[in-house]
C-alpha cells in the first residue's frame, strides 16, 4: 500500500511538472496562432529565440524589419515570450498617438523606487507617468530653452579653443562624447567642471563607465521583455552604489550651495527645483497630499537630474560623431552648411543668437538625416495597457503583450526614403514634404516620445554651427569607410571611435 502512495505521489508530481512545463514552454508558442497572427517559430524550444542575443544592433534591426515583408505585422519571441513585431508606418502612428491610450507603457525592468535615482519619467507607468509628464513638458518650452542657450554657447566655446589648440586628426566620438558631457553637467546639475580640457573628471570617467560597450550589459537590455517581471519582483537595483552616491550627491551639494548663497541660474537643475519647492509650498499649505502619486520631491529633483544625463550623454555624442562623418564624406554639404551658419549669423550681428539658431533650417535637415542613417535606437516598445483590435483586423492584443515598432527598418525602407544608403540632408526639406508619416521617429513618437528632443535638437545644432563657422573637416588616414558599429553596445555606437582632420577655417 505504501509504495502504491509514493508512485500515485510520483505520477501526480510529474504530472504537475508536466503541465507546468506545458503552460511554460508550449503554451506562450501558441499564443500567435491563437490570435490569427502570422509569426516567426522559436529557434529552440525548450529556451525559445535567442537568435537576436548576438546580433549586432543595425543587424537586429533589419533582420526584424525584412521578416515577413509583405505583413504589416507578425509575432516573434524573445526567448519564449511573445512580442509583436510592427514594420507599417500608419499601425506604428496609430499605437503611438492616435490609440496611444490603448498602449501608453514601456517594459521597463526598473520600479520607481527601486533607488535613489530611479524615480523619473523614463520608469513611471499609468497615472503616474502622465502626472509627471505633465509637471515637466513645460520643463522644455521655448522660453526654458531660452534660458538655457548661454551654458550650450560657453560649452561650445570651449569645444572651439580645445580644436584650435588640437587641430589635425583627433578621435572625435571622445570629443563629442566630452561636450556633450560638459552640457549635460551644466544643464541638469549645475557644474561648470570644463571636460573638454578635462577628461579625467570623475564625471565624465562614471559616463564612459556607464555606456562602454559591453555584451553582457546589451544582452540584459535586449532581455528586458523578459526580465522585467523577475527584477520587479526582487526589487533588483541595476545602479551601482557607488554611481547613486556620486549622482545624490552631486545634486544635493548644487542644491544647498545656491540656497545658502542665494544663487539663480537658468539651467535643467533650477527648473526641477522650482517645481520641488512649488509642491512644498502645496503641501505645507494643505492643498496637496505628501503621500500622493503626484508630489515632486527631493529624489523627484535627483532622479530627473540623472536621467537628463543618461539620456543626453551617449545618444548626443555618437549622433554629432556620425554627423561630422557624414558632413566630412560630403564636401558639397558641408560647404551649404557653412554658407548657411555665416549668412545667418550675419543677420544676427555675428552672434549665435537663441533666434539665429531657430533660422538654420539645413543645418537641422543634416541632423534629422543623421537620426534617420544613425537613430540611437533600432526599436520602439510599447506595453498594450487596455486590449487593443488591429484596425482593419479581426486580431485583438490582450493587456500585457509586448509591441516592437521598426524604426531602423523603416527608416532604411526603400519604398519611404528612396537610396537609404545616402546621405541627403534634402529629403528634409521641409517645403518639399516628402516624409510619411509614421516612417521616422528617432525619438519616439506621440506623448511618450523623448520629452527633451527639441534641447538635444538644439545642442546639435549649436555645437554643428560653432565648429562648422571655424572649421572645415576632412576624412584622414585613420578614417574607416564604411565604419562599424560595435556588436557589444545595446545604442547605435561607432567600434573604435571615428577619426576625422579638423582644419581651421
């Protein structure tokens, strides 16, 4: 009777095991098929597709996009879970913005309170994003930006003494990666700390630190789909202590510093702190609740602060780098950037004027056409937060399935912009209206698009006027054509920098 218990035991626990393993492996597979939707079948199936985990990023990018090329949309897998995969510019429109409410998440792996930095827009989902969405979009209005043009001219100037010092062949993604750097410590923290002639500054050494390429890191970030329910049950913190002090402590001693002296500046760090002491004064007033989702506090202040540099540090680096690799290959480009930048400073006096940057229409033209050969991302997620029916359609997205929309692949569509492979900063033009919509977003699109897209559209262009007005540049010997991107990095990044001559004008 005893060993007749144990293996009626044994038969049920493999029984379990047997059904836990079906809804585990099996099940997710069918989850396409269920909804009517064609779909690319897992390379393994005990681990699913980890095809994607070695591709370099451009790569992915085009492998997803030229799958099933006449779809609109199809299924795939990372690992076993499910992702639909959209390569049609008017579904990718339609999630992002016009059924924006039906999609308005990301997979992020990273709860909001995880740690000192993590509560910011990027991290925030619901309710809550869109309170915060709301505090900061004016964060970034025309009139803030303005105020902001000062500190973007002195971190130019800066550029412009560090080249003339240093002209002849230099690795230019250090130095752009450098400026861009010496704009993020000015806006978002304060510091006048001059990384352009000081490289060795711990903060520039955390952010080469933090964005080195590295296979591991670009595979965890690749997981995220994946991962994402595990790190939000563990509370996992992806930040290493010692970047959340210097971080903390960066802002804090910026922030005590100008209250005990009573100093004002116009920068990203001042405007945080206003809507700090805005709720403060709510709250001490009892209009607002301490504990509501929407209170803007001091980890509120740090981690917006952080964010600014994550977010505009690497992206802004590599985009100028691939910008002045495309302006060196082109000479006919860049001689109609140059007439551009001196006919309309000379309207201006001379000066680099808030306004006369505004008038370089070509000048943002070249940058727009970088973004679309050389987006910082392949892909745009998305999370279906209520189910969604695909217009036109009879498939309906249950709440929770993971959205992959193509950027890189559309933007090397052929049949949206004509000879992808060149570099035409006329296809901008915005008289000429030639782009379709939904068919470039390097920064996302519809109210989760980048909220600082216009500040980096606009560092981008300072820094593009002040050295194309005093300096031509030129491919060297050590000039890669055509360069590669490395596999290791999870962004779009040159492998070995990119070497170019910088002459004086």
């Amino acid at each position: 009777m005893e060993s007749l218990l144990i293996y009626s035991l044994e038969l049920g626990l493999l029984a379990v095991a047997i059904v836990f393993l079906y809804r585990k492996l099996y099940s997710p597979y069918n989850f396409w098929k269920k909804l009517g939707v064609p779909f690319k079948e897992p390379g393994n199936f005990i681990i699913g597709e980890t095809s994607f985990l070695l591709m370099p990023m451009e790569e992915f990018g085009k492998s997803l996009y030229n799958s099933f090329p006449n779809e609109k949309f199809y299924g795939t897998f990372q690992l076993w879970n499910p992702i639909l995969i959209v390569r049609d510019p008017e579904l990718a429109e339609n999630i992002m913005i016009k059924d924006f409410s039906h999609a308005y998440n990301r997979n992020n792996m990273v709860e909001p309170d995880t740690n000192a930095l993590s509560k910011h827009l990027v991290n925030y989902r619901d309710e809550k994003w869109k309170h915060l969405r709301n505090k900061l979009t004016p964060t970034f209005s025309s009139g803030k930006l303005k105020g902001m043009h000062p500190q973007l001219l002195a971190c130019g100037e800066s550029f412009v003494k560090y080249l003339t010092q240093n002209q002849g062949e230099v690795q230019v993604k250090d130095l752009f990666g450098r400026f861009s750097m010496d704009v993020v410590a000015s806006i978002a923290f304060g510091l006048d700390l001059d990384i352009m002639n000081n490289p060795d500054s711990q903060f520039y050494e955390i952010g080469k630190t933090t964005f080195a390429p590295n296979l591991f890191v670009r595979s965890f970030f690749m997981l995220q789909h994946f991962l994402a329910p595990l790190y939000k049950m563990l509370g996992a913190n992806l930040i290493p202590k010692k970047m959340e002090h210097f971080f903390v402590n960066a802002v804090k001693q910026t922030l005590e510093y100008r209250e005990k002296n009573n100093v004002s500046r116009q920068d990203y760090l001042h405007i945080l702190a206003e809507l700090k002491k805005k709720d403060d004064e709510l709250i001490n007033s009892k209009e607002l609740d301490p504990n509501g989702i929407d209170v803007f506090d001091e980890q509120s202040v740090i981690s917006n602060a952080f964010v600014f540099f994550a977010a505009g540090y690497e992206t802004t680096g590599s985009t100028l780098s691939y910008l002045f690799y495309e302006i060196a290959l082109h000479q006919e480009v860049q001689e109609k950037l140059h007439q551009e930048i001196t006919t309309v400073m000379a309207k201006h006096n001379g000066e680099l004027t808030f306004e006369a940057i505004s008038e370089m229409t070509y000048v943002e033209q070249a940058i727009n056409e970088t973004l679309r050969m050389h987006p910082p991302g392949v892909a745009a997620d998305r999370v279906i937060t209520k189910e969604y029916q695909i217009p036109g359609t009879d498939v309906v997205l249950p709440v929770g399935t993971a959205v992959l929309i193509q950027v890189y692949g559309m933007h090397y569509d052929p049949q949206y912009f004509p000879e992808p492979q060149v570099f035409r900063p006329e296809r901008f033009d915005p008289e000429k209206n030639e782009i379709i919509k939904g068919t470039y977003m390097p920064f996302g699109a519809g109210p989760r698009v980048c909220i600082a897209a216009r500040f980096a559209k606009i560092e981008m262009k300072v820094c593009a006027a002040m050295l194309l007005k005093n300096f031509k540049v030129k491919p060297c010997s050590r000039t890669k054509v055509p360069f590669e991107n490395d596999p290791r990095s999870f962004l779009l990044t040159p492998k070995d920098g990119i070497w170019l001559n910088f002459e004086k004008r």
